[in-house]
C-alpha cells in the first residue's frame, strides 16, 4: 500500500473514532476559521518528568479529540510535526493549545511537552480555487509542533488539549511515529533531481491535462530541470482535484498567493501526481523522481541546486515564505 493510501487510511479511522469516542466541548473550524488559540505554553501543560505515555494519559484523564498526522517522514532529531484535531463532529477543531508527547513504543519513559502553534490555510480571496471553495472537506488550519526523537525507531505519541478550560487526552491515529535516516527522498543539503516537470507547452494548450486545480495554478511555464542549479525554486508536488489528505487544493492556493508576492525571486512550479489525473495509473515519473509517496510534499531549492528546505503535507503562507527565504538565501 502506498504512502498517501495509508495515510488516507489513518484519517478515515480516525474520524471514525471521533464519531464514536470524542465527547469534548471545544470551537470546530466551522466557529472560528479565522480566530488563532491562545498560544501553546509548556509551562501550562504537565511535565513528562520521566512518566510514560500512559500516566500522563491518567493524569489528563479525559477523552478528547483525534489526533491525525500530517507528515510520514521522520528522523532521528528535531522534525516539524504537523497534525490536526478533529472532533466527534469530523470537524477540525481550530481554537485549543495543543501540546505533544513521544515516547518509545511500546513504553518507556515519554518527551515533552513540544507545544504546537496554529498555522492557517486561509487566503485572500483572489487566491481561493474552486477546487478548494467547493470542497467542504478541504483543509483550512493545521497545528505544527517541532518535536525532537533522539534516536531511530518507532514512537508512540500523544496529545495533550486545552478544551473548555480542562486538559483531555488527543489521541493518535494510525501506527506510532518512525523516525529513520534511510530514505530516498532528498533531505536539506541534498543535490536535487534534475527531473523534468510538464508545463503548458508540453499540454498543448490542455492545462487541465497537468494541473487539477479549477481554475488551473499560474505555476506551469518552466520546465524544473531548465532551471535547475540556474534559479532559486519552489516546486509543489500536489494534486487538487485527487488529493487523499484534502489539502493539496489549499497549499495549491497558498502557492499561488505567495507567487504573486514572490515570485520575481524564485521559480514557482506545480507538478501533478497521477498518470492521465487517473489514481488508478499510478504516479507520473516527474513525481516518483523525487521518491516520495504522500501528498502533497513541497520542496525549496536554492540556486546551487540543492534543497534549502522541504515540508510534507499541509503548510500555510507564513512557512512558505520561510521556504522561500531559504531558497534565496535570507
């Protein structure tokens, strides 16, 4: 199964575990979309003082909202761990300080608490896609907590939120966390691919061909590999239209925003996913280059034609134009 299926997986069992075991007060996303929670203080959540996952669970004592992982690719150190929390509604909830906990898996003594910040997925209007104004379940916030996992292995992990003024447990969806230095995809440092990606030459005037977003992404009139070690890029690996996480269309728009701003400093290119925009044909060779296997995931080169900076899954403007600093060098 691949990376972006098992994802989906974790999320669909995870909102079915909210339906049935999330009793929590708490604003959804619906009731505050644009309203950031107080934020995260460690100092307002329990220490881990050696405890393991489940006494700081005891501690918490109540059952709160799902935790869903954004992010499958971890290593030993310090990771951007980004999730969201849904409540027995499926909604994301949007308002509560969260903080997070890892400890080995299977037991052991637990790390934290890594306090998460809000990030928004919001736009300005001219940026907003029909792929993604039209999607009740797309994406619109998500929650980001640099966690450090000291060394290889698996990581079981817990949240800890703050709902109507009481702290309840969030629990994770899916396997525990895997924090490993063997992967093929190109980390900070690394030379990146020279991979072709399409552009609006190659679809003969059909963008529809090569970008699912409605309307179509501005982010198709360079080849990557032209540019390649010449130019500062931000390259977007998303598919709008097919996207299993809900939230290609929203960092698609979020793209386009920060291109406008930005884009006389660096190259922006979107490429697609799927063969022929079809799940069932597997993933177009410009992607599989880059040997991930979620979506969407979002790489900044500098002009030495080395990845500056990367971020899987969900990110808002504001870690963009982080990326985008780091590709030219601010």
């Amino acid at each position: 199964m691949t990376g972006w299926r098992l994802l989906w997986v974790a999320l669909t069992a995870a909102l079915l575990l909210g339906v049935a075991a999330v009793g929590c007060g708490g604003g959804s996303e619906a009731d505050s979309a644009d309203m950031p929670p107080p934020p995260a203080k460690p100092e307002d959540f329990p220490k881990a003082d050696g405890r393991t996952l489940a006494e700081l669970r005891q501690m918490v004592g109540e059952a709160g909202p799902v935790l869903v992982p954004s992010v499958s690719e971890l290593s030993p150190g310090r990771n951007r761990f980004g999730f969201g929390l849904f409540d027995r509604a499926r909604a994301q909830i949007a308002d509560a300080p969260t903080s997070v906990y890892v400890a080995p898996a299977g037991g052991g003594p637990a790390r934290g608490p890594f306090p998460a910040r809000y990030e928004s997925l919001a736009v300005r209007p001219q940026f907003l896609s029909r792929s993604v104004s039209e999607d009740a379940d797309a994406a619109k916030l998500l929650y980001v907590a640099d966690v450090d996992l000291p060394r290889a292995g698996e990581w079981d992990v817990l949240g800890v939120t703050r709902l109507d003024n009481r702290l309840v447990a969030a629990t994770p969806a899916g396997r525990p966390l895997v924090a490993t230095d063997d992967r093929r995809s190109p980390k900070v440092g690394d030379p990146a691919p020279r991979a072709h990606t399409e552009t609006a030459a190659d679809a003969g005037g059909d963008i529809g061909s090569i970008d699912t977003r409605q309307p179509p992404s501005t982010m198709h009139g360079v080849d990557f590999a032209d540019v390649l070690g010449k130019k500062p890029v931000i390259l977007l690996l998303a598919t709008p239209a097919l996207c299993q996480s809900r939230v290609c269309g929203p960092v698609a728009d979020v793209a386009e925003q920060v291109k406008s701003e930005r884009g006389d400093e660096a190259v922006f290119i979107h490429q697609e996913i799927f063969r022929d925009n079809d799940v069932s044909k597997g993933f177009r060779p410009q992607f599989s280059a880059w040997r991930v296997s979620t979506e969407p995931w979002l790489f900044a080169i500098g002009s030495d034609g080395r990845v500056a900076a990367r971020i899987e899954g969900a990110f808002s403007a504001e870690e963009l134009n982080e990326a985008v600093d780091a590709a030219v060098g601010k």
